[in-house]
C-alpha cells in the first residue's frame, strides 16, 4: 500500500471517528439541557420526541447512500455503517427514555400502551428489527455471514416502514419537518422497490450501446 493510499485511509478513520461525535452530540446537548431543567414543562416528552427525530434523520441518511452513489455518482458508502449505528443508537435512546423515564420501568403500564397506542408496537417492532443489524454491522460478521448478510440487512427498508408509520401516527397534528422527512423516507422506499428494474433497464441499454459500436465501426 502506498504512503498516499496509507495517509487516504487514514483520514477516512478520522472522518468516522468525527461523524460519530458529530452525531452524538445533539443527544449529549440535550441530555444536560434536561439534566440542568431547560427542556420547558415536560422535559421528558421533548428529550423522547427529540431523540426519534434524530432517529428518522439518519435513518434518511442511512437509506440515502445508495440512490446517491447509483444517481449522482456520490460515493459515501464508506460512511453507511456509521449512519445506520448512529441511526440505531438515537432508537435505543429513545426507547430507554421511554421505558425508563416516562414508563418508570413499569411493563404493564408498557403493555397498557400499547395496547391503547398501537404506533407504540410499531415503533418497537422497528427497534427489534435494527438490533440484528447493528450486531451485525461489523467486518467479522461481514465475513462469517457472507451473502446472508446482504439479505439480513434488507431488513433497514422494513424498519423504515415500521419507523415512519410511528413517526407519522407519534404525533396528532404533524409539523413541516415530519412532512419533509415522512416525504423523504417514502421516496427512498418506492426507490429501493424500483431499483431492480432501473438497473436492469441500465444494463440493457449499455447492450444495445455496445452491440451498435461495431456495426458503426464497420460503416
């Protein structure tokens, strides 16, 4: 490996590094904006509400990487892993603060609303669904997966479903920002259901380019 390749690789490391601070910051900003009383008359509501927006984000992020690498040829696929853990772990915040600050701890008020809200099973259906994909987000799994991991990790578009109908049914009037992040998320599924046919229409046109070439080299 060259010096150049060396000193590449290395500042992509760092730039994880910084995208995983980045993105844990806004729960640690708002972890002591709560702490120190500054989360207004329900602090816990808006720490829970905040912590499943920035869920959705990276979620988007997430889900993003391969419609910009396929259509605009923006390669940050390097930093996918990183954006869906991020993704994961506002989930998991989220999820605990609801459980241990909002339900006290208490399963049967839990199972009561559930039962009461039903975007709440949603929710923790898509959180069920990302625990095997943040396990296995790593290179030994990777390895010992092999193509099962691909299809384990197809699971992210089931969890978008189940994450955005929460994220639509959390909340009785939905505000710009869900609109533009519900908007978002269904773009990037109807995406990954066209994909297979765009690509196969993509290779089918690059046949009929290279079985023209000759036949023009000819005339």
């Amino acid at each position: 490996m060259s010096p150049t390749s060396t000193l590449r690789r290395g500042w992509h490391d760092e730039a994880i590094w910084l995208l995983y601070l980045a993105g844990l910051l806004p729960a640690a900003w708002q972890f002591y904006l709560g702490a120190t009383g500054n989360l207004g008359a329900d602090p816990v509501k808006t720490f829970e509400l905040f912590l499943g927006f920035w869920a959705v984000r990276f979620l988007v992020l997430t889900l993003a990487i391969s419609p910009l690498r396929e259509i605009f040829g923006l390669n940050l696929i390097r930093y996918r892993r990183a954006l869906g853990l991020l993704c994961f772990y506002y989930v998991l915040f989220h999820f605990t603060v609801y459980l241990v600050l909002d339900q006290e701890m208490a399963l049967h008020a839990v199972i009561a609303d559930v039962m009461k809200r039903p975007f709440i099973m949603l929710g923790m259906a898509g959180f069920a669904l990302l625990v095997p994909l943040a396990v296995t987000s790593n290179s030994l799994s990777i390895r010992r997966l092999g193509k099962n991991w691909l299809r384990l990790h197809r699971l992210i578009y089931l969890v978008a479903l189940c994450g955005g109908l929460h994220f639509y049914l959390a909340t009785k009037v939905l505000s710009p920002q869900q609109y533009i992040y519900l908007t978002l998320l269904s773009l990037l599924l109807v995406y990954r259901i066209a994909r297979p046919t765009l690509k196969r229409r993509k290779k089918s046109g690059i046949r009929k380019q290279r079985q023209h070439v000759p036949s023009a080299a000819v005339n």
